[in-house]
C-alpha cells in the first residue's frame, strides 16, 4: 500500500508538471475550516463595512445546479449535494442533470436567455466562448475571502481555470482520453485483444477480424468500434500525432485541409468495410445515454472515453471484462496525449446571494471529506493534493485501473493550447460536417475546404 501511495502522489507531481506550461501567480488565502467544509459564514468584511461582500449571510437561497453523465453520475453527485444541504440548511439546490450532448445544447439555449444555471460543469473546450459572452462569473474575489480555497491545489491545476489570467472555473478533478475495449466481446469472437499502444493499422486490421467473426454468427448489427469521426476531442489526438493540434497559442487552427481530408477518408474506409457502424446506427446513437448506448447493448467492443469514466462503463457491463488503452498511435508518429479534465463554474447572470451559494457549493464540492467520500474519481484525480491523499484507502480495484491509467499517461503526455473563443461553434461545425461526410452528402475534400474555411470565419470574428 506505501508503494501504492507513493505512486499515487508521484503522478499527481507529474500531472501538475504536464497540465500547463509556464506556471506562474500567487497562491490563495486559506479559509477557515468552516469555510473549508461549506458552512455559512456570516461576518462581513470590515474593510468593506455596509456593502454586500462574497462573505455576507446567505440564508434561504434556491439556486439551480446542472452538469452532465449517466444515471449512474446523477445519483452520486445528487448524494454530494444532498450532504450539503444538510451542512447549509439556507440553501436549496435544484438540480438539471442531462446527457453531455444535451447540456451543451441546453447551455448555450439557456445562455442567449440569461438563464444559465448558478452552479454548473464548465470545459476548457468551450471555456473562451462563455467567458466572452459574459456568461461565467471570476472567480477571484471569492477565492480572496476565502469562500473558495485553492491552496491545496498546484498552480498548474489553477491556471488550468484561467482564462486570458483571471480565475473562472476550478478542476472537477484531471484525466485524460482513453479507449475502453470490452474484451471478453473480443475474446468470445476468437480475437486477440489489442496492447496498450496500438496502432490505427492495428485498429482496422482488428476491425476487420471483429467484422469477419460477426459476419460467421450473423451478427450484422454489431461492429469492432464506435464511429469518432465526428469527436473533435478524438480527432485532436490524431492531429497531435501529425504534429499539430487544435489551435496555436495564437487562437488559430493548428491543422489543415489534408489533416481533415485524411481523417474523414481514414472513417469512411472503416464504414464501408463494417468496422465501425453505418451513418444511420451512428446518428441513432449518438444522444443515448450510457445506458441505451451501443458499447453497453454489446454492439460495440470499443470506445473512446475519459479514463475516469471506467467504472460507470465496467458498471454498464457487468459480466465483462473492460480494459483501457491509448487511442490508436501512429508509427513513427508523435504523443497524441495530453493532461484534461473538466471544471466547475456558476453564473455571473445570477443575484449576489445566489451566487455566494453557488461558490460554497463548488467549495464543498471539492475541498470536503463529506464530498470525497462519495466523488472520489468521478471526473479523475482530485486536483486538492489532500483529498486525494483522503480518497486513498476509499478505493476498489476499478479505481486503481484508473489511477494506473493516468500515472501512464503522465509518462508521456505533452502541452497542448486553450481552445480560443469560437471553439464551441467550430465544435459543432465539425460535428456537423462529419455527418454530412458518413452520410454521403459532401466527399472528404468538400467537407476538409468547408471546415477550414468556416472555422477560420469563427475565430477571426472572435479577434
């Protein structure tokens, strides 16, 4: 167990040192231990003497709650909640749990209404485009008063909430892509499992074993994998491994059209020989949840997820045995891998008292035992360097695959760039397009020339 722990603590050292470059600023007051577990606090600052301050009274406050996952997710984060009302007797959480796909569609709706919820998940992905619509609240002030303490977090896991040097959003805890295999569906196809680093050679020459297999059973609506070609998460990984990325530190596209070209050939060859479902089966599935998902009906064997997702899907298929590896490497290729996760952040279109509460609660969220007890790897390793020394002895074997996981990727992970302003429409344009590409509506080229020539529009409307 002491060599388990020391292990534990070295990747998070290693994740501080991966997840951003160039770290920098001061480190933030320590509350009370009051603060600390989510109570209310109810002196006012003296220098600040008949104003409203982040450290007024809050009694009697409804604010509303929102994040996304499966059933699974909403009943543990429903129980973290639930404990904190308990501690904050005056505040009242409603919460508006939905699918990743449908929040992001719900946000941005509810957004352009000024009705985003006061305590909500935040990505890096789309951090820059909610910020510049004033959509999020900095988080600074209340990190000052000691409602939000950061001072068991690295300045690596901070600066992981800035943007453009302000604090908007705080770690839900740090992960990285992975790829889950179910492989008893392999094995009970006769076909050999792949090794962590595999190739995408490896990957079609898999598929197409997998495909042979189903095809002897007569098993058509199955198939090896889950079609990414619409992921722009998914296909971010591949552009790193070409040598380039999303964005350039500049705020513009770090790919270009034969990236694009070469991709959406790559998942229209893996179409057509049934690695990977037909346009129609992807569409259908692509708002299930994890319950009604392909890799959870067995129709998949393979998907890509975040590490930290690992028991929720081991959970999905119970008499199975999952796996995680890398995504798919190509030969003499460069590290696809890099250090993410997502954040919590609440409302800056919300009352003062609301939004006080909203920060007590992301407090107690990630600074409580009472949390951690419940959170512990939900969204990946805790960010506060003390909770996850808590968390230790709390977890099982399912756990431990995940810290594994993350402690490899660690290993070989290297920067990568805040996704500018525009990010979130460029995501759904690529979504978009993708579609219009599996269904036969644009060809590669088409689709590579529209992407690039749209997302360039975005970002410089952004500038």
């Amino acid at each position: 167990m002491k060599k388990f722990i020391a292990s534990f603590l070295t990747v998070l050292i290693l994740l501080c040192i991966v997840l951003l470059s160039g770290c920098g600023g001061e480190k933030a007051n320590t509350p009370s231990d009051e603060t600390k577990q989510g109570e209310n606090t109810t002196e006012e600052s003296t220098s600040n003497k008949g104003e409203e301050t982040n450290t007024s009274t809050n009694q009697n406050v409804e604010i509303r709650a929102a994040w996304w996952g499966d059933t699974k997710r909403h009943e543990l984060y429903n129980n973290i909640i639930d404990r904190f009302e308990a501690a904050n007797p005056g505040i009242k959480v409603v919460r508006e749990p939905v699918s990743w796909v449908d929040y992001w569609d719900k946000l941005t709706v509810q957004s352009a209404s000024g009705e985003a919820p006061d305590f909500m998940g935040m990505h890096p992905q789309f951090a820059s485009d909610y910020v510049g619509r004033g959509v999020i609240e900095p988080l600074d002030s209340y990190i000052k008063d000691g409602i939000i303490d950061l001072s068991n977090f690295s300045q690596a896991a901070i600066d992981s909430g800035k943007v453009n040097g302000t604090i908007y959003m705080v770690s839900m805890g740090l992960t990285s892509a992975s790829m889950f295999v179910n492989a008893s569906f392999l094995k009970d196809l006769g076909v050999n499992v792949p090794s962590f680093d595999w190739t995408w050679d490896d990957f079609k020459s898999i598929g197409l074993e997998v495909r042979k297999a189903l095809d002897a059973k007569g098993e058509k609506d199955k198939w090896f994998a889950i079609d990414g070609s619409g992921a722009y998460q998914f296909f971010r990984y591949w552009a790193r491994q070409r040598g380039g990325d999303l964005y350039t530190a500049e705020g513009d596209l770090a790919y270009d059209e034969e990236d694009l070209v070469t991709w959406f050939k790559m998942w229209n060859d893996l179409r057509e020989n049934g690695v990977v479902p037909d346009a129609a089966t992807t569409t259908e599935y692509a708002k299930a949840t994890l319950e009604d998902s392909l890799f959870a009906k067995k129709k998949i064997a393979a998907a890509s997820v975040p590490a930290n997702q690992y028991k929720l899907y081991c959970n999905a298929v119970p008499d199975s045995e999952i796996i995680i590896i890398r995504h798919p490497v190509m030969k003499d290729g460069q590290i696809g891998e890099y250090i993410e996760g997502a954040h919590f952040a609440i409302s800056s279109k919300t009352t003062p008292e609301k939004k006080l509460a909203a920060a007590k609660l992301l407090n107690f969220w990630v600074n409580s035992e009472s949390s951690m007890e419940i959170y512990k790897l939900d969204q990946g390793v805790p960010a506060n360097t003390k909770m996850a020394e808590f968390i230790m002895p709390l977890l099982d074997d399912k756990d431990k695959v995940i810290v594994e996981y993350v402690n490899k990727v660690s290993k070989i992970a290297r920067p990568t760039t805040f996704p500018p302003a525009g990010a979130s429409e460029i995501d759904a344009l690529f979504q978009t397009i993708a579609e219009s590409v599996r269904f036969n509506q644009k060809t590669p080229e088409a689709a590579a020339a529209e992407l690039i020539a749209e997302a360039k529009k975005i970002l410089e409307s952004k500038k």
